[in-house]
C-alpha cells in the first residue's frame, strides 16, 4: 500500500503558486527563487491554518533543507516528555490527569456507569467528538481559508463579499465572487476549503 503525502504547506510569489508540498519543499522552492530575485514577494503558507509561515533561510540550500526535514516529520516518541525519566512497568498509554469541575449529582451518575467515571466520561467526549466531526472539519476548513484570503486577497475586488459568502457557507456564490481572482490563489481557496485529506481540488 503506497503512503500519500498530503501538502501540508503551500509557497507563493505574488500570487503565483511557486511550491505545494511538506516545509522542507516549501523553504527550499523559496530558497531558490530568492537567489534568483532577491527582491521576489514571497508569502509561505500553513495547509493546515492558512496562515503565514516563516521561514529561516541562512546558510546554503542543503542547510535549509536539513533545517526543515527535522521539522517534516514527526518522531514516533513525540509525545513523551523529555523531562520525565521512564520507569519499569506498564506505559501510561497517553493519559494526562486533568480537572473536571462537575456537580454532586453528575459524579454520582459517573461513579454509576459501568466502568466508572473515567470510562464513562471517555466514552462521552468519543461520542460527541465523532457527532460533531462533520461541523469541526468544516468550521477548520472555512476558518483557515479565510486566514489565507486575508492575507494574500485583502484588496482584491469582492473581497468583503467572498469572506460573507464563505462564513455564510455559500460556496457557489464564493466561487462566483473570486472568479476574477489570479487562478493559483482561486485554485488554493477551494483547496483549502476541501475536508482534510481530500485533495481534489488540487
């Protein structure tokens, strides 16, 4: 089965896409485009946010992607605190101890499901995250394409009337309205605003 690599961030100059791909693409596309023209309008962008990304572009191009394949990928341990000393016995599976502030008589029906507690509050937050996942995705979506408009389309014509459309939810009416817009950056917007992992509108 062949692993597919979504792009995770996109480079612009102007309003041309220069790169589509991980940081490290993206920084080293930049790289070069700015040994070519110094002055070049450059704006890298997160997939994921829609925001703007810096980037560190010292040294040579191999350094640039050394520097930005540390950040490419992610460790397998990421999420073990290097602070903290393993110790023999059975791994902590990921739990992190939080505070819940509940009423008497929640932690009475709590302390009576099957489990306890801790199972049956589990299974309420994997309830409500898989009945809401739907509207999340689409709320990131629209969230990180308007990060993206406002940035690189702020005073293209219809502006004000595309951000309407898009938190209206009126994608045609969107697509209407940036239809004069330079075709990259059109094409990125409806990128943006496909669920995560769907890449066809690339």
């Amino acid at each position: 089965m062949v692993s597919v690599t979504h792009p995770t961030h996109a480079a612009f100059v102007g309003h041309q896409l220069l790169a589509l791909g991980d940081l490290q693409q993206a920084a080293t596309a930049v790289f070069r485009a700015v040994a070519l023209d110094p002055d070049a309008s450059i704006l890298v962008f997160s997939s994921e946010t829609g925001r703007l990304v810096d980037l560190d572009l010292r040294g040579t191009e191999d350094a640039v992607a050394a520097r930005y394949a540390q950040t490419a990928a992610v460790p397998a341990d990421s999420t073990k605190d290097p602070g903290v000393t393993r110790t023999r016995g059975r791994p902590r599976l990921g739990v992190v101890s939080r505070e819940v502030t509940l009423l008497p008589e929640h932690w009475a029906w709590l302390a009576a499901q099957p489990g306890g507690a801790s199972v049956a509050l589990r299974k309420l937050v994997l309830q409500a995250m898989r009945s809401s996942a739907g509207q999340d995705a689409s709320r990131h979506a629209r969230d990180r394409t308007y990060a993206f408009m406002s940035a690189i389309a702020g005073d293209f014509p219809g502006f004000e009337e595309a951000t309407r459309a898009l938190f209206a939810g009126d994608l045609e009416r969107l697509a209407a309205l940036t239809a004069s817009w330079p075709p990259d950056v059109r094409k990125h917007v409806a990128r943006l605003l496909q669920p995560a992992g769907d890449e066809s509108a690339g």
